[in-house]
C-alpha cells in the first residue's frame, strides 16, 4: 500500500489527533506550510479510515486531522490580504504578516494553493480558502506578459513583475501544475483554459528542439539555456492533458542527463551538455520519477520502467548510508552532502514505488469503491482519479462531493445508487463508464451490504476497464482510465 506501514501510519494519526498548537510565534513560508502541513493533513484524513483508523462520525466532512489542517490553512490566510490578493511569501503564525515583510514573491508561491484550498473549502463548507486562492491565481493570469508568458518573482503590492525570466521551472513551476490539477479536482473550464494559453506560449517562446529554455518574458528572447531539475515535472503535467507524444519525447531528453550523470544536476548547459558552476548537485528530486510513473500509466512504454530501475540502482549505489540517503552534492564525482531533504521520502519513493505497483489502491480504475454515510447522504470515495498535490499527497476527488447540501451538485454514481436504493431493486446494478470509453461489465453488490459497519457497502469486483463515468463535467475534457485527461477532439 501507499500508505506504507499501516500501524505506523495509525500512530502517527493518533499522534496528531491529540493537538498541535499552531499559535507560536514563528514565522512561516506560506507556500511551504500549505503543500506540507495543510495537503499532509488533508491527505492524512481522507486516508485514515483505509488505513484502519478510527474516524468520527460525519467523516469525511469532518475530523480531528480535518479540523488541524482548517486551523492551519487559517494561519495562512492573513498573507493573502494584499491589494492584489497574491499573498506574501511569509507569515507570522501568531502574529499575521510583519511589518517589515518582503513584497515580493514567486509566481509558484502565489499559485500553489487551489488543490489545498478548494479541498478545504469542499470539506468544511467555508468558501473563503478557495475564494482567496482563486484570487490569486486570477491575480497572475491578470498580470501575464503580452505575449501569454509569467515571470519568476512579483512584487504583491504593485503587481509589478521583478524577476522577468519566463519558464517552467524553479520559481512557476507548481503554478503550472496546479492550474491542470485544479482544473481536474474541480471540472474547472477557466483554469483548464488559462493552462491551455499558457502552454501555447511556452511551445510559442521556450520550446527548441523539446527542451524548454528561460526567456525573457516580455519579448521571448531567451535569457538561460539551461535545463533545470524541477523542470521534469513537464512531460507527467502533458500527459494529463493528453498530449504524451509531446511528453515522451521531452521525457527521453531529461533521461538522457540521468544516464549521464546518473541522476539530474539543478542545473544543465543544454548547448554545452554539461552542468552548471555550482549547480552539479542532486538532492534526490522526484521529478523525473514522478513523471515516468504518469507516462507509464498512459504508455506502458517498458522506457519507463527502465528509468525506474536505474534510479533505485543509482540511488542505493552512490547515495546509501549509514542512517538514510544523503544528497548528492556533485553529480560529476558523486560526493555526498550531509542532508536528506524530506521530499525523498515523501515523493520520490512513493513515486518509484507506484511506477513499480500497478495493483495499488490509488491506480484504482473505479471497479472498486466504498459508500460512506454523511450528514448529507450517501458518498462514493476510494473509486480512483486520485490528485497529487505537489508534495506528492494524494487527495480523492471524490471527497469533495460528500458534503455538499444541494444534491443537484452530487456524482452521478451518487445519484444511480440513491434511485437503485429507493427502488429497492435486487442487489445487481449496472455502472455505466463514459460513452468516451465505451459499455462496461455489471458490478455486483456484495451480500448484505446494507447491515455492514456504519453503513458502509462495497463492490470488490476487479476488472481491467473503469466501470464509473466521470462526475459530470462542464467542459471538454475527461479522465481517462490510464490517468490522463484527454480532450474530446483527440
């Protein structure tokens, strides 16, 4: 499982269940404190009861983990009181944001909360974390350059752009990346549409020959012909909009600096083919991992595997001590930093472990899923399509729809099973997946369904195609089976 040691994983949630106090005064990166501590939380909560924790009644729409990750998110929320409503970089748990705060800030540092946020906002019924994360997003997409491109660092005051190289990596990395998984979480059309303009300008102004290069964001000449290890992000993010052929080719560049190095140096002269002055350092990033597990699951190219291999291969052999697995301070002779960032734990194994584990619970295609009983009915959760924040926590879309009151606004499953139980038909019922993906097999309800613990009825028939349609959707894409979201023209 995912979720690793489960009586571990018990513990840690009872560990946190007993309290932590978030009024200290200590100053806090927003950024950081919401993929980490919110999106840990959330995922942690949304977990615990398939992990065999014991949860209250009314999860998942509440929750002692629920409630922590509320109080958290709450801590954060004075940095978005801005009159551009991008939050500042920094903020005081107990304090709010100092006086003597920083205005500027990164593009990923203002539009990395929607995933958090919105969840939060499903979650608890209080809309103001979405809405400010919104905001700021809006805020970005407001202030891009003429020719459709961001900038690296803005001043959150004035909206004025300070650092004007335009790319995918360090910096607006996550901003990308949380446009396309908001867009999915949510069926959101406009964030959907905002990413889709942005890539049309990156192919535009920073693609050459499948690499991705800085530019200049205002005029598109390019400032820095360098590859950047948190770039590898890219060919997973294009494999959620369907466009792998794009991916796997951008994909086979990046590899071939891993067979080069044996792992990704920060930075790499992409005209030189070599690294970069003080930049030859591989602190065990997941990135490239993370998108060869996405590409395996749209391809099953065996390239990806063998990526896979090669990566546990050189991470034991050059990166193995005593007490853990250290950084890699120079890729060019493989001398070791005395560090281990937590990122390795929390990303890339779990990313190496799911490319290798393709019977695991989050690759689910929906031929399994749980009914869970919320105050406002009945729940469909576990069913797949799961959404990795980017600290790799995953969250269950799903979970969004459960504790909502207006039942126009529920799943479609939701609604098939509602009709199935207030007809009281016999226990057989049929799921139709998406017209997208053609008819599939009945799945049966297991005997007495109704009587197990706190209403709880499960189907358990495996099978190779998804048996739930997508909840209805808006616009025109759709989650495929094999974690991609193709449009309806492809």
């Amino acid at each position: 499982m995912i979720l690793g040691n489960v009586s571990e994983f018990q513990r840690v949630v009872g560990v946190l269940q007993e309290g932590v106090d978030f009024d200290i005064d200590v100053n806090a990166s927003v950024f950081e404190t919401n993929i980490r501590v919110v999106g840990g939380l959330l995922s942690a909560h949304l977990l615990s009861k398939k992990a065999g924790a014991e949860v209250e009644v009314g999860w998942p729409c509440s929750g002692p983990l629920l409630r922590m990750a509320e109080e958290a998110a709450r801590k954060l929320l004075p940095a978005f009181q801005t009159p551009t409503g991008m939050p500042y970089g920094t903020v005081n748990l107990l304090h709010g944001v100092n006086p003597g705060e920083t205005p500027v800030t990164c593009t990923a540092g203002i539009g990395t909360f929607i995933v958090e946020f919105a969840t939060l906002s499903h979650l608890t019924g209080d809309p103001v974390f979405e809405d400010v994360a919104r905001k700021a997003l809006k805020a970005l997409w407001k202030n891009r350059s003429d020719i459709g491109l961001v900038g690296n660092h803005i001043d959150v005051i004035t909206a004025k752009w300070v650092a004007q190289d335009a790319g995918i990596g360090a910096g607006v990395d996550s901003y990308f990346e949380y446009l396309v998984k908001g867009a999915i979480l949510l069926q959101d059309e406009e964030l959907m549409s905002m990413f889709l303009e942005y890539n049309k300008a990156i192919k535009n102004y920073t693609k050459f020959d499948d690499w991705y290069l800085w530019v200049q964001m205002y005029k598109g000449t390019v400032s820095m012909p360098v590859f950047q290890s948190l770039e590898a992000y890219w060919p997973g993010l294009q494999s959620l909009i369907g466009d792998v052929d794009n991916a796997m080719r951008t994909f086979l560049n990046y590899y071939t600096v891993w067979k080069q190095f044996g792992g990704l140096p920060e930075f790499y002269n992409i005209p030189q083919g070599y690294t970069v002055d003080k930049r030859e350092g591989y602190p065990l990033r997941p990135e490239l991992i993370e998108s060869a597990m996405y590409l395996y699951r749209a391809t099953r190219d065996p390239t990806l595997l063998e990526l896979g291999r090669d990566a546990v291969e050189s991470i034991e052999k050059i990166s193995k001590v005593d007490c853990g697995f250290a950084t890699i301070k120079d890729l060019r002779d493989h001398r070791l930093d005395n560090r281990m960032e937590s990122f390795f734990l929390a990303e890339t194994i779990k990313y190496l472990y799911l490319l290798f584990d393709p019977d695991n619970f989050i690759h689910n295609d929906g031929s399994d899923f749980d009914v869970v009983i919320t105050p406002y009915g009945e729940c469909v959760l576990n069913a797949g399509g799961y959404i990795f924040n980017t600290e790799a926590h995953p969250i269950d879309p799903a979970a969004l729809h459960c504790c909502r009151k207006r039942k126009e606004e529920q799943w479609e499953v939701e609604d098939l099973m509602r009709e199935f139980y207030s007809l009281k038909k016999p226990k057989k019922f049929t799921l139709k997946r998406a017209s997208t993906h053609g008819e599939g097999e009945g799945a049966k309800e297991p005997e007495d369904a109704s009587s197990e613990k706190g209403g709880e009825k499960r189907n358990s028939k495996k099978s190779s195609h998804s048996l739930l349609s997508c909840p209805s959707q808006s616009f025109n894409s759709k989650l495929a089976v094999l974690g991609q979201v193709f449009l309806d023209n492809t």
